[in-house]
C-alpha cells in the first residue's frame, strides 16, 4: 500500500513575542494521521499567513527568505519519510523522532561555525595560520552582527540559511560594513567554506550558494620604481629603529618574500648550492616552496645584523603593524607620495623582475604562488611602466618633431 506523507504549518495565534509576531508550529501527516512536530522556529504576523497556501504572503525579500525556510523545513521532513518509507515500523513519531534528533545533533548554525573556529584553532602552526583563523572568524562575527542588524536574531538553523540571506549579508558587508568589493568577496568565501563543510557533514542539506557567482575586480598593486628604492635605499636615518626597518624592507624589494615568511627566516633557510647562495622556505600561506637566489643587496643586510638578532632569526623584525606605520614616516622623510607598506616590497620586487626580464614562470616560482594568473597581475603592472617609460621617451624626442621637416 502507498503511503502518503504531508507537513503543513499553522499559526499559534494565542502567542506573541516583544514584535508583536507569532511562531508557526509544524504539523505531519501519514495515511490521514495527524501529528504536531512543534515549533519551526520562525515567527510571523499572523494576518500574513494563508492557510490554503499554507505560506507567508506577499512578495518582499523577507516573505520569500520565510518561505523558503519554510521549504527547507518541509524538504527535510520529506527527505527523511522517503528514507524510511518501506520501514515496517515506521510511524510518525519515528519521523519526528528522527527531525528533532537531527537538529539536535546540527545544533544551530553558529554553533557548528564556532565548532570550525575551534578545529581550525588548534591547527595553527600545524598547516594553519593564525592569520587564517582571524579571517574566518571576522566573517563568522561579521554574520553574526548581520542576523542581529538585520533580522533582530541571534542565530539560525542550518535549513534556515537561503539564497536571500546569502544575498542580503553580501549587501552588507558592501553598505553597512563598508568593505571593499573584493574584501567582501574574500569574506563571502571563508564564509562560504564553513558552509560547504557544513553540507559534508550533513548539517546542511542544500547550497546556498547555489548560482552565487564571486567576482573579484582587477587590482593594479603598487611597486617603487628604481629611483625611489635607491632613495630610501641611500637615506640616512635619525634612528636605529627606522634604519632596521628601511633594512628589513630593503631586504624583501631584493626578494620578494611575503612578511611573515620574512619574520621566520633563520640560518636554516640559508644553502648554498654550487657555491652560490639560497632563499629555501615554504610560504606559510600557501605551504608552498620558494626559492630565491641570494642577492648582494640581501646578503649585505644580512651580514650587518649577523649576532644582532633574536631566536636565530636572520634580521631584526617588529610586528607588521608597527612595521607598517614606521614604513609611512620612511615615505614622508623620503619625499615619496605612496601608501608605503612591508607588503608593497613583494609587489617591488616582482615587478622590477618582470621588468627587467626575468619570465613569468620563474617569477612565480619566486613568489611561491600557486597559480601563474597570479603573477600575471605583475605583468599587467609592467605593462603599464613600460606606456610611462614610453611616454617619458616621447617627451625626450620633442626635439626631434620641432625640427623635423615631414
């Protein structure tokens, strides 16, 4: 014999919250057989609701969010009837049974995105940096503070979570958290992790971002050119502070290496292959591995600080923050009109690579970056110095024009 199997929802219109809402309580059916499930965790006004559609009215991005909570709701009961429709015991009890169990186990979304938060905690230092773990906890907190802002709520169950939500806390994050596009993106992305990982787990049951497209726009990075290396490269510094500073940046220009591989250089990392010297380190990004030819620039720096440094660190560093901010008086003193930052040395050292020559491959194997088009921003960069060069040129050959008779 078929079984048929229903859910529905309807209001409890004897309840209402500080808003002025009534929850919708979830009702199941089998062969005719009525069972109340409870409460679904969602509140409405009650003159909202159609009873023959058994959904919110109305067609505003909150009435659609609600319904499609709704939908997720009902998906799962379904799901789990299909499951155990040719059990010989099955009942609705069992049905409630097994939902209620289920989302005890899920627990809510927050909860299981802390959960993440904690294994990725104790990763840190063992394939995992501590950089990484902020990331995923700014987007986790910037969500939280969306819920709150947005919806007046706390937290949300897994099923809960819908393409709309998705939608409204990218908006978010661009308008009321005034992030930049592409760092919205990046944030939409480590959000997005959690969530697939949620839906290996079984905690979710369907994709959120389903035809969510990311989109990151094209970003020129900054370099310094020859000139203005050799400027700060030959200013005399009032302080010890700023000169080791100047050095520690110096260095990277010659090497391109990011700052916290910077910061985690020992002797170790020094070989010398057929007598010449090597940069061998994994990035801790990316664990990938970077090798870079010892400089003369580099392996002067590193000679002056020889027995002047810390746990066998090869120069004296300061936290890149504070790296940073003595990095914008060096600018100031040097007359040079950029946002001058450690990272920006990264940025030197692949253009002035490029730009001199070196092929991209090589390039990018220098770097330690895991896919060419990465590097392929510098050569964009480069172009364009070479349309400046070119102009510079054509203002040199002025002279030519004025005396030419064509």
């Amino acid at each position: 014999m078929r079984m048929i199997f229903k859910v529905s929802y309807y209001v409890r219109s004897n309840y209402e919250n500080k808003q002025g809402k009534s929850p919708l309580m979830i009702r199941i059916f089998l062969n005719g057989e009525m069972l109340n499930v409870g409460s679904s965790g969602i509140c409405i006004d009650k003159k909202l609701w159609n009873n023959a559609t058994n959904r919110v009215k109305g067609r505003s991005g909150e009435v659609l969010n609600l319904n499609a909570q709704l939908d997720n709701i009902s998906n799962s009961l379904q799901t789990i009837f299909k499951k155990h429709e040719f059990d010989e015991d099955l009942t609705l009890d069992k049905i409630k049974s097994i939902f209620l169990g289920k989302n005890k186990e899920k627990t809510t979304f927050l909860e299981f995105y802390d959960k993440y938060l904690e294994d990725v905690k104790s990763q840190v230092g063992v394939g995992k940096s501590i950089a990484l773990y902020h990331k995923y906890s700014a987007a986790r907190n910037h969500f939280a503070e969306f819920l709150h802002t947005k919806y007046g709520r706390k937290d949300l169950m897994p099923g809960e979570l819908t393409h709309i939500i998705i939608h409204d806390f990218e908006i978010y994050l661009r308008t009321v958290v005034c992030l930049k596009p592409n760092s919205a993106t990046k944030t939409l992305k480590f959000f997005k992790t959690v969530v697939i990982f949620a839906q290996k787990c079984g905690v979710m049951t369907h994709d959120p971002f389903l035809n969510h497209h990311f989109h990151l726009e094209p970003v020129d990075r900054g370099f310094l050119t020859d000139e203005e290396i050799q400027r700060i490269m030959q200013k005399k510094f009032p302080t010890p502070r700023l000169e080791a500073v100047r050095d520690a940046f110096i260095f990277s220009c010659f090497c391109g290496l990011a700052y916290i591989d910077m910061a985690n250089l020992t002797h170790d990392n020094i070989v010398t292959l057929d007598g010449k010297e090597w940069i061998m380190t994994k990035r801790q990004k990316t664990n990938v591995q970077s090798n870079i030819l010892l400089l003369d620039i580099p392996k002067k720096i590193i000679e002056k600080y020889e027995g002047k440094t810390k746990n066998g660190r090869l120069i004296p560093i300061l936290s890149n923050q504070r790296m940073n901010s003595y990095l914008k008086e060096i600018a100031d003193v040097c007359g040079i009109n950029k946002n001058l930052t450690y990272h920006l040395a990264r940025h030197t050292f692949a253009t002035m690579s490029l730009s001199k020559g070196v092929p991209i491959e090589t390039v990018s194997k220098m770097l330690g970056h895991t896919n060419i088009k990465t590097t392929q921003i510098y050569a964009r960069i480069t172009n364009k110095k070479i349309e400046e060069d070119m102009m510079q040129l054509a203002d040199k050959l002025n002279k030519f024009e004025e005396s030419a008779t064509i």
